[in-house]
C-alpha cells in the first residue's frame, strides 16, 4: 500500500519537472483576455452592425483583408482562439477518459485537427487574392 | 484516519441555509463551471467549422457566397444567436475565473460575481438578440 503523505507536508520536487501545466494554465487567462476583445468585436461587427449576418459575401470579405489591420485582427484571433480552445479540450478529454490509449489517440486526433485548422486558416489570410475568378 | 468523518447533513442542526454559503458541489460555483465548459465545447467546435467555411473564399467568390447564405436563413439566425449567448457567457466567466484566481477578495465574492456576469448577460443579449434576429422576423412575417 502506498502511502499518502500529509497534507502538510514540504512539496518535494522531483528532479527534471517543468511547469508545463503553468504555463498552459496562464496561458488560458492571457488569450482569454485578449479573445474577450477580439471574439466579441468580431461578433459584434458580422452580427450586429449595419445588417450584421445578411450583408456578409465576398466582397464584403474582400473589402476588410484589403485592410492588414483586420488580418492582423482575424489571425490573431485563429490563432488564441485555435490553441485556448485545443488546450481547453486537452483538459476535458484528461478528466473524462480513463484508459491510456484511448486519451492517448482523442488527443492525437486533437492535436492534428488543430494543427490542420491553424495552418489553412493562416494560408487563407496570407494568400486571399480578391480577383479570383 | 479510520473513522468516518460525519458529513454536514447528518448533523441536523447545521441548517440548508448556512450550507448554501459554503457548499461549491450542486450551487453556483459547479454549474458556473459545468456552463462554461459546455459553451468552451460549442464554440470549439463551430469554430472549425466556420474556418472551413471561410476558407472557400480561396476556391470561388460563388461557393463561399452559396456557403454563407446558409447563415442568412432564419433557422440558422437562431442558432448564431445561440452561438452568441454561449460566447458571451464563456468571455464574462472567463474573466470571472480571472478575478477569482487574481483578486484577493476574489474567491469570496465568486456567487455574487456570477449574479453580475449573468444580470450583465442579460442586458447584452437583449438588444443583441434584437438587432440579430430582426431581419428574420421581417422576413417571415412580411414587411420586406
């Protein structure tokens, strides 16, 4: 039987353990911040102003990446929301599945979804040609 | 530690009232986070779907216009809607979870602070939920 230490008992470290989950979890309340801005600007633009949903086509398209403010803007976005979102699902699947190899390939196909999603959105941004056709 | 530890409903004269307090399991904290993680999903998954659907702009201005006009159709304005209400309650948690992890008075004041983030919810979803759906209605029920 393995014991369990006292609760108060000094935190051993053990010899080469990062702060891995740290970071993942400061992470989470830094991209929160700025997605807060970013995603509800973004609603509030394509939703709300001026005829929200019913005006959005190509052009419309067109007309905002003519501007690297809203590239910047819109890849900025994918970008937070793509890895906040991935991370947040790494954690979901960590609680609920309970054998190895199954959290194992959840997270593998995770990971490549996410991987995919990131690099075509990106590519779309960088390589928009508003005289296509 | 080989006894039992009595649980606080056993001893009767702790009554429902000073539990609601202190209990986090079943109250406002566990459903704060139930909520969140749901909308965390939702929005997780749209998400890649609307970069797919985005990124017909690089195949033809047509098949992303065809694509986009499914989002224009009443039904699917309900569910942006939705999507909507999910977004916002998951960026007002977000930044509740942020004041408990970084404000002292924080984890105190957690219940309270979702009360705020819910009443700020609803004064945003109302004129939101107007402006959205406004077409749709005049749509169906005629005037345009």
């Amino acid at each position: 039987m393995t014991a369990i230490e006292s609760p108060r008992s000094p935190q051993r470290r053990s010899r080469g353990r990062t702060n891995t989950e740290m970071y993942a979890w400061l992470f989470m309340r830094v991209s929160g911040v700025l997605l807060v801005v970013l995603v509800l600007g973004h609603l509030f633009i394509m939703n709300i102003l001026d005829g929200g949903v019913q005006r959005i086509n190509f052009g419309f398209v067109a007309g905002r990446w003519a501007s690297p403010f809203w590239q910047l803007w819109d890849l900025l976005m994918l970008w937070l929301a793509m890895l906040h979102g991935t991370n947040g699902l790494r954690t979901i699947i960590n609680d609920y599945t309970r054998r190895d190899a199954t959290r194992l390939w959840l997270k593998m196909a995770l990971y490549t979804a996410s991987a995919l999603v990131i690099t075509l959105g990106t590519l779309v941004i960088f390589t928009f040609d508003p005289n296509i056709n | 530690m080989s006894s039992s530890t009595t649980s606080p409903r056993s001893s009767g004269n702790i009554g429902r009232a000073r539990l609601g307090g202190t209990l986090y399991r079943g109250r406002e904290g566990m459903w704060s986070w139930v909520a969140h993680r749901i909308t965390g999903v939702l929005t997780f998954f749209f998400l890649f779907a609307h970069v797919l659907d985005t990124a017909l702009v690089r195949v033809s201005p047509d098949s992303y216009d065809k694509v986009i006009d499914t989002y224009k159709n009443p039904f699917v304005n309900v569910l942006e809607l939705g999507l909507v209400g999910a977004v916002l309650y998951h960026a007002l948690n977000g930044l509740r979870i942020i004041a408990i992890d970084f404000w002292s008075r924080g984890p105190k004041l957690q219940r309270q602070m979702l009360w705020i983030i819910v009443a700020v919810w609803v004064v945003v979803m109302v004129p939101g939920a107007f402006f959205m759906l406004k077409h749709s209605f005049e749509v169906m029920f005629g005037g345009k």
